[in-house]
C-alpha cells in the first residue's frame, strides 16, 4: 500500500528513525513524508534520499502565524511566523529528483482569533501563503497536498480560480478529508483527490454502535477520487488509538473504507495505489 502523506522524519521518530522506515519497507509500505515548512522540508528531503521514499515541501497554514507547537506531554516550542519562500522551496525542489509535491499548504481557520483585525490578518496571511505555493506547483509542474480545516469554501474559491485560469495541470488532494460528501464533491469536480486517514476508524462519540458522520460520508466517497494516508505520527487508527502512528497502520484505512463500501481490501489497496500512482507520478 501507499501511504500518500505521514511525516516519518519528525521528531516522534528522532530515536529510531532507521528502524521504523526499515520496518515499513519490508511490509510493502510506500511512503510520501510531508514537509511543512522549511526545516521540516529540507529534513523531508534528506530523508527521501537517504531512505528511497518520497516527499513534498511546503509551508503549514500554522506556520504563517505565531503558535505553540506540542511536541508531547512534556515539551512546547513557540513558534514564529513564516511566509512562502518561493525562492528556497524552489531550490528544495530542485535539489532531489524524489520531491514529487508542494504541500502540505493550505488553510486552517479552526483556531482564528476573537479579535477581528487579528483573525483577517491571519486569514490573510494564510491566503497569500498558499496562493504563493499554487503559484510554485504551477510552476514546477508538480500537485499540491492540501491542509483544509474549516475552510473548504474559500480554498475551493482559489482553487476554481486557478484552474479555470489553466493553472495546476497536476492538481492535487486534500489530506485528512472530513467534510461532507458534498465538499469532497466539489473537489473532485475540480479535479482533485480526498485523502482519508485513521479517523475514519474512530467509533461515533455519541453511539459507538452507529456509523460516525465521517463514516456515512467514506460509505458514498467514489473511490477514483479517494488515496489513504496516516498522517504519521499523529492519528493512530483504532485499534491503535494514542499510540504513535507509523505507514504500515494504513491498512486499518483501507480495511474501514472496503467495510463501509462492501469491497475487498485487495481492491482498495488496488485503486489506492493507482490514484497515488497518478497524481505523484511515484512507481
């Protein structure tokens, strides 16, 4: 299988690195490792080449304002902004035959601030941030992977202008989908994939005895349109909940969507990887 997005050079994986890309490679595993901003991308490239697997280099929505970042229970980092370096991701991407995105990039308005001016100079900030990165993906010829938290209007908004331009031939997908089964709709009719992760697996919080309403949404998601990912470390899939996340847990993804749609698992893995074939151009 592949697992289209994990972040298998972060710090969760410091101690043994190594051991955890050997063990996913002799599962099967194919790995992408996501960049989110410019340490981490350059850390991602390293890691591709180092290891034979692949990665992207991008700028999280997070980074384009200050926050705290929770390594764990016992350690946070504050952290300052940064803005989309067209120039440096450029490099990055040109430094490694392996790089084969931009992302993840995006818009995350989950956490805005109460204060007005400051909640639209964040949205701002974000905006440019990512209309930036689609400039470059447009550039290199490459897709995108996109982070989209309660932002699926606008950043369909920019993503409608764009293509219609003629711009993003490659298009993209956006990780970790959660929407509704009208929003990954309107992404696909743009072109571009839903990404789903172990989420999927995390019983209903009301019923546990009852599809959740990410559940009834995988249930009708078209599977064409549909990769897998873990989005490792973080999202452990039930049964594994709390426990860090590694590339091999993304066959309890495809073991979930091939229960809610009534398919073998062999025939997700199949069309998965297709899918994750065509947009990275990765074999």
């Amino acid at each position: 299988m592949t697992d289209t997005h994990c972040h298998i050079h972060f710090r969760a994986y410091r101690d043994d690195l190594e051991a955890v890309i050997t063990r996913n490679q002799e599962k099967g595993v194919r790995m992408v490792t996501i960049g989110t901003n410019v340490a981490t991308s350059r850390e991602a490239v390293a890691a591709a080449e180092r290891f034979g697997i692949w990665c992207t280099v991008g700028l999280h929505p997070s980074h384009t304002s200050e926050h705290t970042l929770h390594v764990d229970e016992d350690e946070a980092i504050q952290l300052g902004v940064e803005f989309f370096d067209a120039d440096v991701y450029r490099t990055l991407v040109h430094s490694s035959k392996r790089v084969v995105g931009i992302g993840e990039v995006g818009l995350d308005f989950f956490r805005l601030p109460d204060d007005e001016q400051a909640r639209r100079e964040v949205v701002r900030a974000q905006t440019m941030a990512v209309e930036a990165a689609l400039e470059l993906a447009n550039e290199e010829q490459l897709p995108v992977v996109l982070h989209v938290r309660d932002a699926h209007a606008p950043m369909q908004d920019i993503l409608r202008r764009f293509t219609e331009g003629g711009k993003l031939s490659r298009r993209g997908v956006v990780h970790c989908f959660t929407g509704t089964l009208d929003e990954a709709r309107a992404y696909h009719a743009l072109g571009f994939f839903t990404s789903l992760t172990g989420i999927i697996t995390f019983p209903d919080r009301k019923n546990s005895a009852h599809r959740s309403p990410i559940q009834e949404m995988v249930a009708r998601l078209p599977l064409e349109w549909t990769m897998i990912e873990t989005d490792a470390p973080y999202l452990a899939p039930h049964p594994h909940r709390k426990e860090r996340n590694e590339p091999w847990m993304v066959k309890f993804v495809a073991q979930k969507i091939a229960e809610l749609q009534s398919i073998s698992v062999e025939e997700v893995e199949r069309i998965t990887d297709e899918n994750a074939e065509r947009l990275f151009g990765i074999r």
